[in-house]
C-alpha cells in the first residue's frame, strides 16, 4: 500500500492533471445522481435504514465500460473521473489549505484523483497534448487495471511520429491502434482514433506486462475484445446498481471476498492520503462514487457479498459516512447501498 502525503499529492494534483482539464468534457452517461435504490437520499436521518430495492438489472452501464478490459487476474480494479471534476478540484483555491479527509467516502475517491496526477512521462504526455483532439465538453479519464486510458478524438498519425521521434519502439500497429513502449523506462503507450492509452507509473508490480495491459484496453476499445462486464455477469451487475457520475472506483474480486491483507485501513489517516478499503473486508465487490458541488458533495457506494449471511452491516455502518452530514444504509439480499451527504467547504478548514 502507497501512502501519499498531502503536499505531494496537491503538487501532482496541480501539475500533473492541469493539462487534462481543458481535454477531458462531463459525461452524463452514467446513472446520474441517483443511487440505485430508486428512493431519493434521506436528508433528515444518519441512521441506518431498512431494505431497499438495489438494481443491478435495469441500471444504465457506463459509456466507458466499453473500454474496461476482462483479464486473467481474480481481482479488478478501476476508477474514472470526468472533465468537469477535473476542473472543480483544480480551480479550489482553498485546496492547500484543507485537512485531509477521513471518511472513506470521500477519501477513497480523491487519493484516485491524485493518482490521476501522475498521468504519463515527459514525452507521451507532450504527445497525447500535441494530437489531442477532443472537444472540451467531451471525454473521460479512466484507470483500467493499472491502464490510464482518456476517451476522446487524437491525431494518430501525429501521436505516433512523436513518439518515434521520442525514441518509442513499435510493438504494434493495426488498421484499428498502434501500439509502443520505451525501453528506458517500461512505459507502453498505445493510441486509436478515440482512445489514448499509456501505463500508470504506479503498476510495475511482479507479473505486470506494461505492452499486454495496454493491448488489452486498446483491443477492448475497438471492439476486438469483449469488455470486463460481457463476460462477467457480477461485475456488470455491479456497474449497473451503482451510480458513476464524477468520480467513481471500483473494487471487484472473482472469489467469495477480498483478500483481508491487501485491503487496508478502514478510516483514511489523519495525517497521509491511502487507500482505505479496510470496511470491505467479507465483502467481494464495491463500487463508490462521488460527486463535488459548490461547496458540498453527494457520495455514494454499493457493497456486494457472496450471500446475504456474510453481509457485515457493523463494519460498514462503523467506518463509512463518519465526516457526513447525511447517511444512509439500506441492504438489498447480499447487497447494501450506502448515501451520504458532505456540505461545507470540503478542503477548507
């Protein structure tokens, strides 16, 4: 597990995504503020509620769930954040000022954003802004397993001659991407007419293959592979119950639960950013999402088990919402659905 100091991540918050602002537009494909249940948030209560009515079955999928790709690894993850996100966290001018946030709602979601940050080296970050063609209200910045991929319109024949004359070595080249990595620093780059892909600098771990993650997003985009939820009824089942407008991630395994020793803390720290995943311990999949207004936020998450018995209402309802004004639980069978409400300046004491 990466802890990220808040100094750190507010530089590479600022000079890593900045760029990205301008590119990458709201997408209102996603299932919007509603979380699923069909009933609106409670506004009044921070207690715990009764059942609900979780659907996975009707709910809109993702536009950029097209691009997720299945793999051979149990686990999953991936997160996305859209343009107009991008730009509120980065014009907050009282962003340097603020505490980190504690509760896992909010902070689950803001580490992914500054992991965003870190988005390409030197030069496949000036060849994506060279050939960028995507208008301003389009476009998604998305993490698909360890695979930065942003949706949007590239000049590919500019993109690659850049990264030639960067030094990049070709891997692949079809009618539908090309395909390049550096030798010097492990990097895989891969580019369509409508998607710019490259390796998050934070998923060389043992067993990553840099070139085949990138083709596998690359493939799955152009329609060459079925995408994740296709091929997984579960997993589409979760997209399809929660809401994704945002900023949304996800943690999915194909066994019974997560692994408790890659999980984490339950509570953000104080005093660091990391990942808090600990609440979702016995559970095997979760999705949150969270939403910034003008000084307030909605966050959402849905919570699978393997069966109803296993579901760990406790733990939950002990560690997320904490820093709400508003929350709610409701469980549907070996689901719960989770609504809080945040108003107040957010990163301002």
């Amino acid at each position: 597990m990466t802890t990220y100091r808040r100094r750190t991540t507010l530089g590479l918050l600022g000079a890593g995504m900045a760029f990205l602002a301008g590119c990458s537009g709201s997408s209102d494909d996603g299932n919007g503020s509603d979380d699923g249940t069909g009933d609106e948030p409670d506004d009044d209560s921070d207690e715990p509620t009764g059942d609900a009515d979780i659907d996975g079955e009707n709910g809109d999928l993702p536009a950029y769930a097209s691009i997720l790709p299945q793999s051979d690894d149990q686990s999953y993850f991936y997160g996305a954040i859209d343009g107009a996100t991008l730009d509120t966290l980065l014009n907050d001018e009282g962003a340097a000022e603020g505490n980190e946030p504690t509760d896992p709602l909010l902070g689950n979601p803001v580490i992914m954003a500054v992991l965003f940050g870190s988005f390409g080296s030197p030069d496949s970050r000036e060849a994506y802004l060279n050939n960028d063609r995507t208008a301003a209200d389009e476009g998604v910045l998305v993490d698909a397993n360890g695979v930065y991929a942003v949706e949007g319109r590239y000049d590919r024949n500019g993109l690659v001659a850049d990264l030639e004359s960067a030094g990049y070595t070709a891997e692949t080249e079809t009618d539908a991407y090309a395909l390049y990595s550096d030798a010097d620093t492990g990097e895989a780059v891969g580019v369509s007419d409508e998607v710019f892909a490259v390796t998050a600098p934070n998923s060389n771990d043992d067993g990553f293959e840099p070139v085949a993650a990138v083709e596998r997003v690359l493939e799955t985009a152009v329609g060459d592979r079925e995408p994740k939820h296709a091929v997984d009824a579960d997993f589409e089942w979760l997209l399809r119950a929660s809401s994704t407008d945002g900023m949304a991630l996800c943690r999915y395994t194909e066994t019974d639960a997560f692994d408790p020793e890659a999980l984490g803390n339950e509570q953000v720290s104080s005093d660091t950013l990391e990942f808090a995943f600990g609440a979702f311990e016995g559970a095997n999949g979760v999705h949150q999402q969270l939403s910034l207004g003008d000084g307030d936020a909605t966050a959402s998450a849905v919570v699978t088990y393997a069966d109803e018995e296993g579901v760990d209402r406790d733990r939950l309802e002990s560690a997320l919402g904490t820093d709400a004004d508003s929350v709610t639980f409701e469980q549907d069978g070996s689901a719960v659905a989770v609504d809080a409400e945040y108003s107040g300046d957010l990163v301002e004491e």
